[in-house]
C-alpha cells in the first residue's frame, strides 16, 4: 500500500510542531481562534490534514497552545515597557499602554488570552500558569514600585488597562484616547 500526503508540496516538515503553531498564529493574526479548524492549520502549515494531530490533541488543544503563545508575546511587551521605564511612574503607565497596544493591534490573540472556555480561571495549563504569574508580578512590582501598596490598587491598574484594551479593540474609542486615559487615571492614582 502506498500513501501519499495530502499535503501541496509533499514536504515533510522537520519540526511539525514549529511549522503548525507558525500557520496557526499567523491565521490568528487574521481572524479570531473561535474561526480556526486544524484543517485549516494544516493547508496554511502545508501538511497534510491529519498532521496536526500529532501536535494538538484536538481543537481546544491547538486554542490552548494559541492562548499560551499570545499571552508570552503579551507578557514580553509588558516586560519590555516596564523595564526600559525611565522611573517607577513612567514603569506603571508605560506598561499599561504596552498592555492596551497589544490587545489593540492583536485583538484575536488577546481575546483567547482571556476566553475562559480555553484558559479556564483558577485552572491554566502548566505553560499559561507561570505567564498569568509573571504578568500579574510585572504589573505588581511597578505599582508598589510606584507607590500603590494595596491589592486594591494593584488590581484596578490591571483592570483599567483590561478594559480600555478591550474597549478599544472593539473600536469604542481609538488607541489615542485609551493611551492618554489610561496615563492620565494611572498619574491619579499614584501617589505624587
């Protein structure tokens, strides 16, 4: 019996699993998970359909690792914001913007982030849970940094740069406006 790939080409990729999560976050890029078939994967990725089975063990498998892969580039963002701050003010406000850029100029990826039926709260997959970690840390450590030392505190600067991310996404105002919001409410609440 022979067989033959389905594939276009007939390539056999060296690392599937690179080459799958590559065609799936940039069909990401262009459409919301929810939209996403691992067949689709496949035809991007130019393997055959059954390939993805291999990396993914079923759809919520290939969201799952779509909501990991985004929540790092979001993380990373946040971390470079915060870390390349001129002071702790400037760590907190500039990191809340690298926030609602992200959720803006990658609405898709940022809204699996967040899509409970994939990373269900209090239980994250061991590759979501140290990333949900160290953003909340990020934006902890500028905060108190800054001089919010309450959870309260912490929590409603996570909270607002979240919903004016979400807002703008959803094109309710521009990214001008949620930037100069979130500086001004965030240069509120901090301690002068």
């Amino acid at each position: 019996m022979l067989l033959v790939s389905s594939s276009r080409s007939g390539y056999h990729h060296g690392d599937l699993a690179h080459a799958l999560e590559a065609a799936a976050m940039q069909l990401l890029a262009e459409k919301p998970a929810g939209e996403i078939s691992l067949r689709e994967v496949a035809r991007a990725a130019d393997v055959s359909h059954n390939a993805p089975y291999h990396h993914f063990s079923d759809r919520r498998g290939l969201l799952k690792v779509l909501a990991e892969r985004s929540m790092a580039d979001l993380v990373t963002a946040v971390r470079t914001a915060v870390e390349t701050a001129p002071d702790p003010a400037s760590a907190v406000i500039e990191g809340g913007a690298a926030y609602i850029r992200y959720a803006v100029e990658h609405p898709h990826g940022f809204d699996v982030i967040y899509d409970p039926t994939v990373c269900i709260p209090g239980e994250p997959s061991e590759t979501m849970a140290p990333l949900i970690v160290e953003l909340e840390e990020l934006l902890a450590a500028a905060s108190v940094a800054a001089g919010l030392d309450s959870e309260s505190g912490v929590t409603g600067v996570w909270g607002l740069v979240h919903g004016l991310g979400t807002l703008c996404a959803a094109g309710h105002f521009s990214l001008d406006d949620a930037l100069a919001a979130s500086a001004d409410t965030l240069g509120r609440m901090l301690p002068s």
